[in-house]
C-alpha cells in the first residue's frame, strides 16, 4: 500500500529542527543588524560634519548642532538660521547618541576650520558601540 504525504510526526520533528536552527541563528543575525546600524548612524553624523564644513566655507561660517538627547542633528549659518531639514539620526538608524554634554555645538569657520573643543559622541545600537571624535580643529574621527 502506497501512502501519500507525510505523518504528523515526521512533520513535527521537521518543524522542530527548523526552530532549533532559527534559534541558534537569531543571536548572530541582532548583533549583526546592531553593527550595521552603528555604522551607519556613525557615517551619517560624519556626513553631516563634512557638510557643515562645506557650507562654512560656502556661507562664512556654520555649525553642526547635534541634540542629543533627541538623537537628532542639524546645520545653522548663524544662530536660530537653520540650512536644510533636521535629521533624526537615533529614529532612522535605531541607535542611541550619548556624549558628556546634552547639546554639541561644533563649529566651523570660513576657512573650514573647527571653532571649539574635542568633542566624543557614542553611538550605541544593542551591545555595539560606536565612536565619533571631532577635534579641536574640526577633524573627525570614527571609531
């Protein structure tokens, strides 16, 4: 007699090694998707520098002011006078600035060279940390 199909057994065993696998994989799989983000949240800061730079020297002087607490970073040619949108760094990349202050103000004169003292950002996603240094002259430095 010819049978068509599986039995329930054969089938739960099948399920269960394929929740095994699933399992074993899962761990690896967040703590890739973690670095990922870290990375990413770290070039779009540095992006933003580099941009900042360039309208310093574009506009006579700009700064980067990073919230964050907010996790969210923009451009200012002069006090309250932003250029461009505001970007929510921590929601798109699902990571969490810190630093020791709660508001980072680096500045970049016309020549394109940083106003200010070293500043750290962290970049966190998960157990993954990221570091930003920007130095006393405008440098950046992704760690």
């Amino acid at each position: 007699m010819k049978r068509n199909g599986y039995s329930l057994i054969e089938l739960t065993f099948v399920l269960v090694l394929g929740a095994l696998l699933l399992a074993a994989a899962a761990v690896p799989i967040r703590h890739a998707r973690d670095v990922m983000a870290v990375r990413a949240a770290r070039g779009e800061v540095a992006a933003l520098l580099a941009l900042t730079r360039a309208t310093a020297i574009l506009a006579g002087g700009a700064t980067l002011v990073v919230d964050v607490d907010a996790g969210a970073a923009w451009i200012e040619r002069s006090p309250g006078v932003r250029v461009g949108d505001i970007q929510h760094v921590s929601a798109r990349h699902g990571v969490r600035l810190t630093s020791s202050s709660s508001l980072l103000n680096i500045r970049y004169d016309a020549l394109g060279i940083g106003r200010m003292s070293n500043a750290t950002m962290r970049v966190m996603s998960g157990s993954v940390t990221g570091t930003i240094t920007i130095s006393a002259y405008g440098r950046v430095r992704q760690s």
